[in-house]
C-alpha cells in the first residue's frame, strides 16, 4: 500500500508540479534577454538561423503538448509549451525588428551623408 502512495506522489510531481515549475523558470529564462534587447536596442550579437530553428522545434514541441492535453489531459505541458513557444517568438520578432531598424537607420545616414556630399 505504502508503495502506491510513493507512485501516486511521484505521478503528481511528474503530472503537475514538474510542468509548473517548468513552466515558472523558462519564464524567468526568457524575460532576462526580452528586457536586454528591448533597453539595448541591439541584436547584433544575436544570431536569426539559431532563434528560427528554435521555434520551428518549439513548434513541434506544442503540437506535440497540444495532442497530450488532448489525449492525456496533461494541461501543464501545454501550459509550459506554449509559454516557452511565445516567449521564443517575442525574441525573435525583436531581432526581425531591431535587425530591420538598423538596416534603415545605416541607409538614412548613407543617404544623408552623400547628400552632404553632392551639396559641396
């Protein structure tokens, strides 16, 4: 009997609290670098190819969560991937936009600065 309580313990700590606490620390993983970039306005160092392979394997990942909530009802899987899924996204929406701003900003400065040159 004492064994089944043991086995129905570690289910709980498998089934919800393990998906929770996941859930909680790729949280505080991602708000570290979405606040960086955000107050740097750079993403220079960061590199696109990693961030869009990442999220096509994030999205397999929440296909696949999707499918166990439905099938399983294992909602903190799903809950923990489609958090880890838009946290992703939002990264690299931010390199999509802050790479395309300082491409803009360079050929303004390209533009202004023959401008300044023809005008002599």
């Amino acid at each position: 009997m004492e064994s089944l309580k043991n086995m129905e313990f570690l289910r709980d700590i498998a089934y919800v609290y393990a998906p929770f606490m996941a859930s909680v620390f790729v949280t505080l993983t991602y708000i570290p670098q979405i606040v960086k970039t955000h107050k740097k306005k750079s993403v220079e160092d960061m590199s696109i190819l990693f961030w869009i392979l990442l999220n096509f394997f994030l999205v397999c990942m929440w296909f696949n969560s999707l499918f166990s909530m439905i099938d399983h009802n294992n909602v903190g899987y799903f809950i923990t991937e489609s958090i880890n899924f838009g946290l992703a996204l939002v990264v690299f929406f931010q390199i999509i936009y802050y790479k395309k701003r300082k491409r803009s900003v360079e050929y303004a400065t390209l533009v202004s600065s023959s401008n300044a040159f023809s005008r002599k």
